[in-house]
C-alpha cells in the first residue's frame, strides 16, 4: 500500500507537484509506500530505465521494472493489474514509442513523476542501412542537445538510445534530476551518485573510441537495427536485416542487398541478440558464407547474456566488434 493514500487529497496533491518545494521535501520519506519501507518507489518500463535508477537511487529507492528478464520490450502487453500498481508509484521512468502498451498504461497512471528519457537528449532516425546517412566520421555529432532529423521516408525517431554511452549519460543526468525533485531530501545523494555513473559512462565511450578507431571494416550487419547510435557514434555502418522492430522480416530483396554489402565491405560476421532467435542471421551467414555472434541492444539481462550490467555487456558488445572488424 502507498503511504500517500494516508495523506489527505490537499496534501496529497502539493506533494507531488515539482514546483512546490515545501511540500515535496517529505516525498522522498512519505510517499514511498509501507511496501517499500520507506524508499521513493520507482518504476522502470524495462532495463536501461531500471540500471539508471538502481545507480543512482541506491538505497534511496525501491525498483521495479514492467519488463520481466527474458521478454522482448517491444512484445510487453500491460495487465490491469499492472497498471494499478503502476499508479502507486512515486516516479515513472520510461522511453515513449519504445513500447505502446506502456506508453498508455503510463499515460493512465495519474502519476505526477513521469520521466520520458527521450525527451532528456536528442532522439534521430535511422535507416536500416547505415550508408545513405554516414560518412565514417567517428564522433562527427551535432552541438549537444541539438536535433538531428535524418530523413528515411518520414520514420519515426529510433528510441535506441542507451547504446550510445555519451546520450545515455545525458539521459543519466535527467533521472538524477528527477529523483532529486522527487525526493529533495536525498537530492544530494542523487546528484553524487549521477556525477559517478557519468564518468563510468565517459570512461566506456572513450574505450569504444580507442577500440573501433582503427578497423580493417567499418560495416556490421545485425538482425535487429538497434544499433544506429552507436554507429554514428563511432564512425561504423549498421546494416539491419530487420528493421527497429527485431519480429519485422526482411524480404527477399534486403537479403540479397545484403549479401552484395557482405562482399563489398568485407563483412565477416552477422550479428544476433539474446532477446531474439539467430534464425534469420543464421540464413543469411549460410548464404554468404560467414560466422555469426552477439550483439547485444540490452533492452534486459538474462543468464544468456554476456555480462551481469550494463557495462559488462556492453564491453562485450565492444569486443565483438572488435573481432568482427579487424580492429587493428
């Protein structure tokens, strides 16, 4: 039960509200809920959500994630239950578009602390293939926090976001933000604990830097297109079987556009995810020839995964790609 249905509906309401500094001082105390003993309740939609609040709340608050280990994000349906308990909680972290059911459950919450990652860095569009939008500039972004709208026939923007190290810090930056509104009693806490996973993160984006700087090819194939931050980041092309959508199924003319990009950029790998099945990798590193290996777009963590957290994981990812292409 949540300690705020005590509180009367005036109180109740002054408490919530961001703006109200007075009142909200005691959220982080008081609106936690009994089940939490004490602690702000966090709802994460699904893991990068979940990893940025345990990191930076700690002790300070209770997690839980809509996303079960093991689920595809993209496939999460919402239970009337679940959306109840979704209204108990003190702060919703959550990335729009990502997963629609969530996107209406958070949408019927009535909850006040709702943080839409999205809107805490600049979200693009990629296409499927990397070479109509890149020129291997490694590191060749726009100013921070400007808006890059790469045109692919008016697709939506790619919520991938989190593979990025650098935009996931900014997003790291807004939940810090957010939980100490929340909780201004723990704000301090909050804001220390941000500055330290900043520089972790900092520290993993200079290690993709140095590791994919200089590679005999600059062209990966995977079956899902999740990776169109992290290539512009590092001056790589993705070239997805599939679209954003990991369950989308290639036709057979991408299949064959593939297997001409495979010779071309001396690719050697295709990718798969621990999330999805490798049956179309598979198909396609039997036609072409080639081997096939992880790449994760750690949308959650199982006992499959190549890594414990976020940056075991995604170090994992680095060395794979390292093998993949000839990093030198």
């Amino acid at each position: 039960m949540n300690v705020r249905r005590l509180i009367p509906a005036a109180a109740l309401a002054g408490a919530v509200a961001l703006g109200a500094t007075a009142l909200t001082a005691c959220s982080g105390a008081s609106a936690a809920g009994g089940n939490t003993d004490g602690k702000l309740a966090v709802t994460a939609s699904f893991y990068p959500m979940q990893f940025l609040a345990e990191r930076i709340g700690k002790e300070h608050v209770a997690v839980t994630t809509l996303t079960k280990p093991g689920v595809e994000p993209h496939d999460l349906e919402i239970t009337p239950k679940q959306t109840g308990r979704l209204g108990e909680s003190d702060v919703i972290l959550y990335l729009k578009t990502l997963q629609p059911a969530v996107d209406k459950a958070v949408a019927q919450s009535g909850v006040k602390n709702v943080v839409d990652a999205g809107t805490l860095t600049a979200l693009e569009a990629h296409a499927a293939s990397g070479h109509d939008d890149h020129d291997h500039a490694a590191g060749d972004h726009a100013a921070e926090g400007e808006e890059h709208d790469h045109d692919h026939g008016g697709a939506g923007k790619d919520p991938h976001v989190w593979l990025d190290p650098a935009k996931y810090a900014e997003i790291a930056k807004g939940v810090g933000a957010a939980l100490g509104k929340a909780d201004p009693a723990h704000a301090a806490d909050y804001e220390k604990n941000t500055a330290t996973l900043v520089t972790e993160l900092g520290s993993l984006d200079a290690e993709f830097k140095d590791g994919l700087k200089n590679t005999a090819s600059k062209t990966f194939i995977t079956t899902h297109a999740a990776f169109g931050y992290l290539a512009e980041r590092y001056g790589l092309d993705q070239e997805g079987i599939s679209g954003i959508d990991p369950e989308s199924e290639p036709s057979p003319a991408r299949m064959k556009d593939l297997q001409g990009v495979a010779a071309k950029d001396k690719v050697t790998t295709v990718f798969f995810e621990t999330l999805a099945g490798d049956k179309t990798a598979n198909a396609l590193a039997k036609d072409t020839g080639l081997k096939t290996d992880v790449l994760d777009p750690l949308e959650g963590i199982t006992d499959k995964s190549q890594g414990a957290d976020y940056f075991e994981v995604m170090r994992s990812n680095l060395k794979n790609l390292q093998k993949a292409l000839g990093a030198k």
